[in-house]
C-alpha cells in the first residue's frame, strides 16, 4: 500500500516552488491570534484557484470562511467512503523575529486582546502547516481518481491562546461541514528535516494558564514597614513554586511549572500594591494535573498569609488546552502507512511532548478519534553537527523562540507528502 502511495504521489508529484513562494509570503506577513486576516484570506484565495472553472461543481472544493472568527474549510466530495479531516492552525505570536531571513517578518500590530502593539512572527511554524496543508490539499484533488470518499481541510484560528477549535465548532462548525470519521494533523518541530514522528496515546501534553493576582499594600520605598510588598512576596511565590515538580509530583510523571510573566509597580521609589504573575502549568494525566494545580492555590494562599496580607490572591484561568491522544486503532494504521513511505525517517514511537494542542477539541466534540504527528523543520547539516558535539539543547532553536524558522525543503515537501499518506490511508480505493 505505501509502495502505492509512493508511485501515486510521484506520478502527479506537485511543482513545489509556488508553494516555497507561498510560504515566505505567510512567514513575511503574520498575524496574532484572533486576527489571522492574512493567513485566512491567501488560504481562502488559493483553494478557489484549485477550483479550476473546467471542473464540475461536484468536483470543486465547497468554501465556507468566517467559522470561529478567520477559521475556514474546504469539503472535497468524492463518492462514497470515509470523511477525513486534515486541520492547519494559522495564527503567529507576539515575538520580534531575529532569524535574518531576507522573507523574515518585520511586522508589528495591535494586539485585539489589550490593545498594545507588539511584533509578530510565526515563530511556531504555523506558516508552514499552512502552506502544506494547501499543497496536500491540491495534490489530492489532483489523484480523485484514486480514492473515494470525503476531504475536509480546515484552517483553525487562535490555537496559540487555546480558543480557535472550540470557537469553531461552538460556530456551527459541523452544521456547514461534514462531521470528519477521523480528523488528522501534524506539527512542525525542532527535530532534523525529513523525519516524521507520531506515537499511540499521549501525544502532547494539557497546559493550563493562570494569572494570579497578589494583593499588598503600597506606600513610599522609603517607608517599607508601613507596606506589604507585593514585589518580595511574588518573589517567595515563584521560587516555592519551583519546589512543586521537583519536590511534590512522582518523578517518573512529566510536568512543568513555569511563571512566564511577573509584573509589579512603575518606579524605584514607590512600593506597589499588586503584583500579577503569570503562570502556565504542563501536565501529561489528570491526577498530576489535579495535584499540581491544588499546591499552586495552597502556596498562594500560604505565602500571602506569610506576608500578612488582608486581601485574598486572584487565581484567574486563562487557557486551557486538553491532552492530544493519539487513538490507538487509527494510529496503528497511519503509523503503518508513514513507516513504510518515510522508511529509516520514521520514528513509530515518539516520546510525548510537553507542548499542547487543541486539535484534539475537533475531534472529540463530535466523539471521533483523532492521529497528530510531528515532522522535523531543522536543516541537516545544522542538526547533524548539534547532535555530534552534545550541543541540541543549545544550538537548536525551539518553537516559539525568535530564532525558529524551519528550513524550506525538504520540510514542505515532507510535511505535504504526510499528510497525503495520511488522508489515502483512510481514502484509498
């Protein structure tokens, strides 16, 4: 069967420069969550160019935008069978690119959610799931021929701040689409170009945000006794915090804790009387998450009664996103399908990400499984050299860092030949 997908995809193999095109002009040109105009509307563009107008109206892609905000989808009918959906997220985040690149972003825009401008880069890849997703989306209707059945692509808004699936389905999402048998996605990792990676079960962890808000007493920085400062007692609150993974949950259990933000007062000579962290926790089983989430209020509280404060923390959620499990049936196929196409650059068993996603909400709203991998962004010859000298954790950027930029080929042509492989496993004649 993979043989078959090999010889398929190379018989009607796409011209793949436009598309190179395509994915410096999104790099150059992000938008934040919330406000993916761009993205939504260059997706939107090119799918209504694959409805080339000598094509029947049965075997053009039905367009419905605006879902959730800038969400989108294409539905490619063609006969009977399973329907399969193949999602992309769209939105960048606030980051000031400093990759060098001659397409690099130099955008800046205000941010819809409080009103500041800020720079804005797709620094976690974003551009390209975009960019693949329209090319698998072209490829596959140019091979109709050769499967039955029915293809959703989906562009998703606003995945960075946790929304984006839920809005689109709270949207009416599956009263304009077809409700998907499988729904199929893929990330864009600091892992070597050309490798494709998935695992059954846990793929990517839960995250769950929070602003907390600490209450102390403000005055003149010459006068601390008459204050409670807000700004010592966040500190006592970040570094016990600390002690939660490494002191409280089982070792052999992932997790992370992480205070992102931590902001208090405006000069040097005035004690504050607030101070707000911000906080983001990681968790791969409910019971790590339940345990991890009661020691934050319990230090909280503790350290605020420590520093004699008379008004209660502000424990706000802010994001949520649910743990990405692979269903083990369907992975089983599509690991067998990628295995045998992508051979030695295979990885059949992945370790579980910490990082999160909120694909899986498309999916289990409508209690159907769901299959995401992950495919490598890192040129070559810069992972090989990490790797050499021990070097990965330092020389190899990471999602959501300024330097993030996956090489161009053969991560596009990779990440569009995955999910191809992974729509005909389902779709095959």
């Amino acid at each position: 069967m993979a043989k078959q997908f090999a010889d398929l995809l190379s018989k009607h193999s796409l011209n793949l420069s436009p598309y190179e095109t395509l994915y410096k002009d999104l790099h150059a040109n992000p938008n934040l969550s919330l406000q993916e105009t761009y993205a939504s509307e260059r997706a939107t563009a090119h799918l209504a160019h694959l409805n080339s107008s000598s094509l029947p109206e049965e075997k053009r892609f039905t367009i419905h935008e605006h879902i959730g905000g800038h969400g989108l989808a294409g539905v490619l009918r063609n006969g009977p069978g399973p329907i399969i959906m193949l999602r992309a997220d769209m939105d960048a985040l606030p980051v000031e690119e400093l990759t060098g690149l001659e397409y690099a972003s130099k955008k800046r825009e205000v941010d819809s959610a409080d009103g500041v401008e800020k720079p804005v880069m797709h620094a976690c890849g974003h551009d390209m799931h975009v960019t693949c997703l329209l090319g698998a989306a072209e490829q596959l209707a140019q091979i109709r021929n050769s499967w039955s059945g029915t293809l959703v692509v989906l562009f998703q808004p606003n995945e960075e701040r946790a929304g984006g699936a839920k809005a689109m389905v709270e949207d009416g999402l599956y009263e304009r689409v077809p409700v998907p048998d499988i729904v199929l996605g893929q990330h864009v990792m600091p892992q070597r170009a050309g490798r494709v990676l998935v695992r059954e079960g846990t793929m990517m962890a839960a995250a769950d945000s929070f602003k907390v808000t600490l209450f102390g007493r403000g005055g003149h920085g010459s006068m601390p006794q008459q204050c409670i400062d807000p700004v010592v007692l966040a500190s006592h609150v970040v570094l016990r915090l600390q002690g939660i993974v490494s002191r409280e949950v089982d070792p052999a259990e992932p997790a992370v804790v992480t205070v992102g933000s931590l902001q208090a007062g405006e000069t040097e000579n005035v004690i504050a009387d607030r101070a707000v962290l911000r906080l983001n926790v990681r968790s791969q089983s409910e019971g790590t998450r339940a345990e991890i989430l009661g020691s934050i209020k319990r230090i909280v509280k503790a350290e605020c009664d420590a520093s004699g404060c008379t008004k209660e923390p502000l424990i706000e959620e802010t994001t949520r996103f649910p743990m990405t499990i692979n269903d083990a049936e369907v992975t089983r196929n599509v690991k067998q399908s990628l295995g045998a196409f992508f051979q030695d650059d295979f990885d059949p068993d992945s370790r579980a990400s910490n990082a999160s996603e909120d694909v899986s909400v498309l999916a289990t709203s409508v209690d159907k499984p769901c299959c995401f991998w992950f495919f490598g962004g890192i040129e070559e010859k810069k992972w090989d050299k990490a790797e050499k000298e021990g070097r990965l954790m330092k020389d190899i950027p990471t999602n959501h860092s300024a330097y993030f930029a996956p090489v161009i080929q053969p991560t596009l042509k990779v990440g569009i030949n995955a999910l191809c492989v992974g729509a005909l496993t389902f779709l095959s004649k």
